[in-house]
C-alpha cells in the first residue's frame, strides 16, 4: 500500500461518504467531486470548522456562513473507514472497517505522535511542494492517478523541460506522477506532482498571496482554534514548525544530518547548489470584522510577518531534536524547525476559519497548552 496509506471521503451535505473511504474498497468515484452530493464551496466564503469525537469517530461539520450551506464527514466504518490489516507475508490486502479517534483527550505542547514528520497535536497545516511544470514536445499520457498500468508513475517525457518563462531546465528525477493540461479542470497546463525534493517547483517561486490581485491569489484567512465545551476558550501558546530537515535529509538526496543538524539550512536548497527562490510564512491581519486572523503566503499589506521557523527577516530558527520510531522499531533522533510564540493576553482567536485559496507542502503552524482536547 506505500509508506502513506489513507483514508479519504469529501464532505458531504448528508454526512454519508458517496464511496468507500479506505485505499483498498475506494474508486473513481471516492475521489471525484459530486456537486448533487459534496458541499461545494465559494473563494472568500467564510466557514466554521468544527471537530469533535462521537461514538462513531471523528466528526467534522463545516458550515458556510456566506451560503447558509453545511456539510460533514465522521470517520467511520459506515463511511468506508479502514485500516489495513498487517500481514508481512500476504499476498493480498485485507481492509477492517475501523472507527478513527483522537488518540489523546487532552492535548499540550508535549503532545505528539512519535512516528509522524511533525509533532502535531491541534494544528493547521499547509503542505507545499507538490507542483511542477512540464513542458516541451513530448506528450502526457492520461491516466487516472500519474501512474500506467503496472502502476509506475508517469514521468516528465525525456526532452521536456520543467519551469516556466525563463527558467527552465531539463526534467529531472523529482518530475513524477505527471498529467497532461486536458485533465486540468479550470488552468489547462501540463504538471508533476511528486515531492519536489529540488526546491524549485512553483510553490518554492514568489507567487504566493502578496497583496497584488492582478496576478497573485489572496491569502487563507483563517482564526486560531477555539477549545473548551464550548468552544470560546483561546489556547495560551502557539508554535510554528517545518520539517524541511526531513525533506532536505540525505535519503532523499539532501545534505541535512538529521542527527547532528550538518547540513540542514532554513531555506532549503535546490538541486542547482543554490538557495530556493522563496519560501511561504505565516503573518497575521486585523480587520474586516473579523478580529485577529492568521494568514500565509508573502508580505500581506496591513499584515504583520511573524518570526516564524522560515521567514525573509532575519529572525533565527532553532532545530527541534525528536525522539522517533523507525522501521526497526528503535528510537532514532530527527529535527524539526520550529519557534514558539505566547499568546498576548486580549488576542481574538475569533470564531470562524476563512478560506481562500492555496495548495501546500512542509510549514505548519501549531497550537498548544493545556486544553479539553476539542480544536
């Protein structure tokens, strides 16, 4: 199944997932969007989030404060939830329907999960790197997933470039799981989506939210999670963490130690020797009746950049030793960036999570203290 199997269902207006949700009953169907079925949302509409466990599971419930619409998904197996039962010596897959919950009722800034690439306990998280151009003579085959039938991916056809304008090279080992611009549904342009281990795909180019409209998306605007039985109660500290050094470590081609920290640069480097373009950060906006609100992307007018693990500023970063479980099952050192920030006292958390626009890979901003463990 890989080093990431998952479970996935839309948000629906009923609740029920319009197809299986675990890797190994899913079809066409589980990943494609049914207008009569999903809730379809607007840019710029605002949305309450909410997350809370039922006997069932995970349940969130997302309802559109601009289109008075609602939707929500519970992680169960009536909705298709599995897990993969384990068998080293298989020759076939065997899902078990499966309720998920939080595997702690509380949650603190030393609440993590020990196997994970980030030490998430209530979080937003913005994952980049997963785009690249390719272009050139050479077509892209069409497939369902970016891989053919003997399930190798589809790569960048040799002679092709990767970039865009000026910019451009020949494709290299990172151009994967490749689509032609025909299965595009709204900006027809040839992409690769694996892991961008180069550093110089589209999200590492300063394209990202700037405050000018004409060419560039508005931010994610969204508040800091509420807790408490009714959900009014601000967390008193938050964190900002990347896990470039597991992205820049040497398995993956990169220089970073990830048990001295040798190597392991705040802006990662590309696979020309230089230092990536741009890296996103977070900042924070005020106004709009909205109370204080977090947002990412570039310099924001009106925003407030924050000193986060990677930023343009200046500011230092520190490298975050974790304990983390292997394959063998020993405990091996591996290091996060991350840098906390306490929370002012009056700071509006707000009520509501505001959506825009984006795509993500690596930075992720982080909330913890003490709490009942409902973000």
């Amino acid at each position: 199944m890989g080093l990431e199997p998952f479970n996935f269902a839309f948000v629906t207006r009923n609740g029920r997932s319009q197809a299986p949700a675990n890797p190994i009953d899913s079809t066409l169907t589980t990943y494609t969007p049914d207008p009569a079925k999903d809730l379809f949302m607007n840019a710029g509409d605002r949305i309450r989030v909410s997350t809370h466990d039922t006997r069932s599971g995970v349940k969130v419930i997302l309802n559109d404060l601009t289109t008075g619409q609602s939707g929500s998904m519970t992680a169960s197996g009536a909705n298709g939830y599995a897990q993969i039962k384990y068998d080293p010596t298989g020759t076939s897959c065997q899902a078990i329907p499966y309720n998920f919950h939080p595997m702690y009722s509380t949650s603190s800034p030393q609440t993590r999960v020990i196997w994970a690439a980030h030490t998430y306990n209530v979080a937003f998280s913005d994952e980049i790197g997963h785009f690249e151009f390719c272009h050139g003579p050479n077509p892209i085959p069409a497939t369902q997933f970016g891989v053919d039938a003997q399930g190798n991916p589809i790569t960048c056809p040799a002679g092709n470039v990767e970039g865009r304008g000026t910019d451009t090279e020949p494709t290299d080992g990172d151009d994967n799981f490749c689509f032609p611009g025909s299965q595009a549904l709204l900006v027809h342009v040839n992409g690769c989506t694996d892991t961008n281990t180069g550093f110089d795909g589209v999200s590492y180019q300063r394209v990202w939210p700037d405050g000018n409209t004409a060419v560039h998306p508005q931010p994610w605007l969204f508040s800091s999670p509420l807790t408490g039985r009714n959900y009014n109660v601000n967390y008193t500290r938050t964190a900002f963490e990347a896990d470039l050094p597991r992205i820049e470590a040497t398995d993956l081609g990169g220089p970073c130690d990830r048990t001295t920290g040798a190597g392991c640069t705040r802006i990662p480097i590309t696979d020309d020797g230089q230092p990536a373009a741009f890296y996103p950060f977070f900042s924070t906006l005020h106004g709009n009746g909205h109370g204080c609100l977090w947002a990412f992307g570039n310099h924001l007018p009106g925003g407030n950049n924050l000193p986060a693990v990677v930023s343009h500023n200046g500011r230092p970063s520190y490298l975050m030793r974790l304990g983390h479980i292997g394959a063998s099952g020993r405990a091996v050192c591996v290091r996060r960036r991350r840098r906390c920030r306490d929370v002012a006292a009056g700071d509006d958390g707000g009520r509501v999570l505001d959506w825009v626009a984006g795509s993500g890979r690596i930075t992720l901003l982080r909330a913890g203290a003490g709490g009942t463990g409902r973000p």
